[in-house]
C-alpha cells in the first residue's frame, strides 16, 4: 500500500535554529498538507499546498514557517527560527482530492518528532 | 469556531471488554466525521467515516453513528482486543473542506 514517508523521525535542534522536516507524497497525490501536536493536546491543521502555491494556512503558520515542493517530489516544511513551543510531533498527510473528494481520504505520514532546547 | 472534544483518556480494557469514546463537536452545518487511529510508532490511518446525520461508519468491527440532534459521534466495538491498543482520534472536516480539525485522542490499552 502507498505510503507517506517522513524524515526524520526525530529530531533535536538548538532555539533559535532552522529545520526542514521532509516528506514523500504519495505519487498520484495532488494536495499535500501539515499539521502539528503539541504533546498531550489536539492535532493542529497549520497549511494545505496545492499547484505549488498555499491554498490555506491556520494562525499558527505565521511567517517562521514556510512549505515548499523543491524537486517535485518532496514536500518540506521549514521553521526559520525555532522556539521551544515549536516542539511537537509534525505530520505530512496527502490527498488526491479535497472538499467534495475528501471521500478520497488523506494519507498521513508516521511523523517527525522535533523536540527544540 | 468549529471543535472537537473527545473523552479523556487513558481507556484500559481487558480484552472482549465492550468499548466506547465519546466524541461531541462544535461545527458550523453538518461536517463529515472521523475517526482515526494511530498505532505505536505510525501515522494517523483513517478508521471509519460518516459524511450525513445518521449516517452509520464501520470498519474492523468498530462503529460511529452521526447524530445531528447531539452534535456525536460516539466509537464503539463489540468486543475489544489487544491488537485495538492504539490512540483514537475524533475528526471533521471544516465547511471550506479544506481542513480536518481534531479532537486530542484517546489512548486505548487494552491487555490479555
């Protein structure tokens, strides 16, 4: 079954330094979202990417964030400057549809843990 | 703004228990409902799904009904195994189908 693939799984990064956490869509996958958990709170929707342009973002994704599809084929999300509330599970999840093809479902990658000191 | 709340957990069960997560939401209209759960070290795999009021999902023998009068959607299973130790998450899909907005999750442990 096609997976999402995520990288790194973990990771520790000093405040105030920059991260690119990485994932693989699926091939056939057009829309390509992130989202976040803070340990022991909700998942947390913070962009949707699409056609190579930010179709939605929440008020979390202000501007240290920013997602990119450099190659084609991944999909990264890069924390300019990092805090330590920015320590969290990070997943990648992908859809060939949104809205009406939700019924498509997405497909979420196992995450990245950032853990920032 | 539209919300999820899902009973706190830790649930520990032993096994054939009868199992419930209650899940209530706040949402502008009638979203589509989830749930999703999230084995030991994989992602989020989307359980079952109901998209109208009354609508029943089901899948390995879990089930949630959407009930518009109570704004829930409550997951169920008969009888519970230990291969069903996992964290449940409870979701909807925002109006604009843009986004899915969760509730925390619920750990479930259940042991032999």
């Amino acid at each position: 079954e096609p997976e999402v693939t995520q990288t790194p799984s973990h990771q520790v990064t000093q405040m105030g330094q920059e991260v690119i956490l990485r994932c693989v869509p699926i091939s056939n996958h057009l829309y390509f979202y992130w989202y976040r958990q803070i340990l022991g709170q909700k998942v947390e929707f913070l962009v949707s990417f699409y056609n190579n342009e930010i179709s939605e973002k929440s008020e979390i994704f202000d501007d240290q964030f920013s997602v990119e599809r450099p190659d084609g084929s991944n999909f990264t999300l890069k924390i300019r400057s990092t805090k330590l509330e920015d320590s969290a599970m990070y997943f990648c999840a992908t859809a060939r549809g949104q809205g009406g093809g939700m019924h498509y479902g997405y497909t979420f990658g196992s995450g990245t843990r950032l853990t920032v000191v | 703004g539209d919300s999820v709340t899902q009973m706190e957990g830790p649930v520990t069960l032993s096994e054939e228990a009868f199992l419930t997560i209650n899940c209530t939401y706040t949402a502008t209209g009638y979203p589509s409902l989830f749930w999703y759960v999230q084995y030991p070290g994989e992602g989020l795999q989307l359980l079952l799904k109901a998209t109208k009021a009354d609508d029943k999902g089901s899948n390995k023998g879990f089930e949630a009904t959407y009930r518009k009068e109570t704004t829930s959607f409550h997951l169920e299973k008969g009888s519970v195994q230990v291969s069903d130790s996992a964290v449940y998450f409870c979701a909807l899909l925002n109006q604009a189908g843009t986004a899915l907005i969760f509730g925390k999750g619920t750990t479930l442990s259940v042991s032999s």
